[in-house]
C-alpha cells in the first residue's frame, strides 16, 4: 500500500497546485471547484492507504528486490458465473429510465433489484453454482 498511497498524495498535490494556477488565472469558479474535490478524492484515499501501510507489514510488492515466487500465496476458489450481476444493472438501468420516461418503469426495475439481491445472497450462501 506504500506505492499506491505515494500515487495518490502525488496526484492530490498536483491536482491541488492546478486548482490554485487554475483558479487564481481563470477567475471562474466551475473548473476551480471540480479540481478541489478531485484534490479531495485523490487525498482520501491516499491518506487512508498511507494509514494503514504505516500498520501492516511489508507486502511483496512493496519490496523492489522481491521475486514472483515471494508472493504467491494461498489461491482460494473463484465465484462461478452469475446472471445476478446483470440483473442488478438491469433493474438499476430501470430505476433510473423511470426518473426520465415515468415511475411506471419503477415497477420492474425495483423487482429486479429485489430478485438480485435476493438471489446474489442466496447464490453466495450456498457457495456458487451448486
């Protein structure tokens, strides 16, 4: 987490350095604004990364003299294929048409976010394809 948090305080100083270039030039408040929060977004993260890398051990990543053999590890099984994925971005796409053409379309769309839900948790109980 060291070279990832190093990433993102870098980038929050150069967003935040283009904020104060962009907005003391441009006098315009909109492009100002949206470099500040993206300043923000790359400082959380970063902060929270620098964080925890200052608690947790070395990873092997974080060493530069590490081999590919230093961090292989324990490899766990992988989920199977799931329709639930789709079906959630479905109904999700739903909920968000009937915010255009009409609440009508909220209907099935909350019926396959509720079918979703239901069935990743089930799916993932019972641990997959099964």
């Amino acid at each position: 987490m060291r070279i990832e948090s190093k990433i993102l305080l870098w980038l929050g100083i150069f967003f935040g350095l283009m904020c104060a270039v962009y907005w003391t030039w441009s006098l315009e408040n909109a492009g100002g604004v949206m470099m500040f929060f993206a300043m923000g977004l790359c400082f959380l993260p970063g902060l929270y990364y620098f964080w925890w890398s200052r608690r947790m051990g070395y990873r092997p990543e974080d060493d530069p003299n590490a081999t590919q053999e230093t961090g292989a590890g324990y490899i766990d099984a992988f989920p199977g294929s799931s329709i639930f994925p789709f079906t959630l971005g479905s109904g999700a796409f739903f909920v968000v048409l009937s915010m255009v053409f009409g609440s009508w379309l909220l209907i099935p769309g909350l019926g396959l976010v509720i079918w979703a839900a239901l069935g990743g948790i089930a799916e993932g109980r019972r641990g997959g394809d099964k």
